[in-house]
C-alpha cells in the first residue's frame, strides 16, 4: 500500500521573473492537509502571484507545483479546479448583475457533464443536472449563511456577503483545497468575526484552506502553520508563535513600503 502525501500542496523552487522583476524566487512551501494555514508578508512580497501560479492563472518561471503528490505545474485553471483547488480573489469577482444564487450555480459548472448539445436542446439529463445544481448552490449558500438572501442581486450585497458568496462559488466546486485571498479586507470587526468562524467550518468538513491575509491578530488566531514572504522569497515558515516571534519577519514588517 502507497504511503499518502504528507502534503496537500507543495511548491518546489517556485519561481517567477517579469522580465528584470523577481516576483518569486526558489520559494518552497508545504502545506498540510486537514489544517489551516496562512501565506503573509509585506505589500509586494509576491503572495498573490504565487496564488496564481498555483492556479494556473500564471506560469512560473522555473519550478514546480504538486498537489496531493502530482505535479500540476502548466495546468490550465479550469484542470486545477476539477483537481479540488478553488480560490477566492483579493478583489472580488462577483457577476454583480446576476443572483446570489446564479453566481453560486456558476462555481457548480466545473464539476458538470452536460454537453453543448444537452444545453441547447435542454435534454432531460441537462434538466435533471441543472436540478442538482440549483440544490447544491443553495446547500453552499445555507453553509455560509445566506440562503435567505438568494435571489438577491450580488452587486447590491454588503461588501461582508459579497465575500461569503464568492467563498459559497468557491466551495461548489467541491475542493479539497480553498485559497483564500485577504478575505477578511474590508470587512468591520463582526463581520470578520462571522468570516473566523467560517474559516473554522469550511476546515471542519474536511477542506484545508490557505489564506493571504494582512490581518497579523487574525492569521495568529486561526493557523495552524505560517509561510512568510518577503520580496519574493520566503524567509520563515512555522507554527504562529515561531513566526511572530522570528527577527527577520519582523524586520520584514517594520518600515516596509507597500504593494500587493
């Protein structure tokens, strides 16, 4: 019998250069499954960029991607979600003129088998599937808390629900792995609290999350390990208490100027 990989996700010498800019460089990273863990560092450290090379949204220079033990670097978005990773946006990527629920059915689509000609003809597979869709969108929608509000246009929500239902689109791609980016920006203390306790759920049913987050006092809550960032390379990873705890991150946060 095959030992299972230690880690969910791992970077191996991820590296990524726009011309003479090193937005990455030989960064490894290890995140383990079942737990929580949070990628932080300085404005322009390179965390958002490695999400996106993870995703498949970008395409690293040199190095390597592996999720649950298989490489997947050069993997197009839509072969990294069907893998069971989703993500979330530091800006949020909401269709703001369609429903709560709309938005939410549209994560459901990756993990379909309707053809083109199903859809057009609305053969009674396609119905039946379209069926299975509307109900697990409202399952994401009661497990992040907004069910009632459905039919409501997403552009009219609070900032606080636009983020609970771009984490709901998320979760309907049924991941193993959700990549959280700043989901706590922007956000009023009560809300971030809700989003805590979010956080806390999505992990209990079995889903190990990876967020982005300039919120020092909630990352050193809710993780279980900490990868540090800072111009591109990583200079500490560990369990919280280590890291808040370690001279070069805190060198890293004093007198730094900021990006993204």
């Amino acid at each position: 019998m095959e030992d299972k990989p230690i880690n969910i996700l791992q970077t191996v010498g991820l590296s990524r250069h726009y011309g003479g800019v090193i937005a990455l460089s030989d960064v490894e990273m290890n995140i383990h499954p079942g737990q929580i863990s949070s990628l932080i560092g300085p404005n322009g450290a390179g965390k958002t960029t490695l999400f996106n090379c993870v995703t498949g949204l970008d395409r690293p220079t040199y190095g390597a991607t592996f999720f649950l033990g298989k490489r997947i670097t050069g993997f197009r978005p839509d072969q990294v979600t069907q893998l069971g990773i989703a993500r979330t946006f530091q800006n949020i990527r909401l269709f703001t003129e369609l429903t709560v629920l709309d938005n939410v059915k549209i994560g459901r689509h990756p993990r379909t088998s309707s053809t083109l000609v199903g859809a057009v003809f609305h053969t009674p597979r396609q119905k039946r599937e379209e069926q299975q869709i509307t109900e697990y969108a409202m399952e994401m929608l009661r497990f992040v808390g907004l069910e009632e509000i459905s039919n409501q246009t997403a552009g009219n929500l609070s900032y606080g629900d636009q983020r609970r239902v771009e984490i709901a689109r998320a979760l309907a791609t049924k991941p193993l792995l959700i990549l959280l980016d700043e989901p706590a920006a922007g956000m009023n203390p009560h809300e971030t609290q809700q989003l805590i306790s979010l956080i806390y759920t999505i992990r209990d049913q079995g889903i190990s999350v990876l967020l982005i987050e300039h919120d020092m006092k909630l990352v050193m809550q809710i993780s279980d390990w900490v990868t540090v960032l800072d111009h591109g390379e990583k200079i500490c990873d560990g369990e919280p208490e280590v890291v808040q705890n370690d001279e070069r991150v805190i060198a890293a946060y004093l007198g730094t100027s900021d990006d993204a």
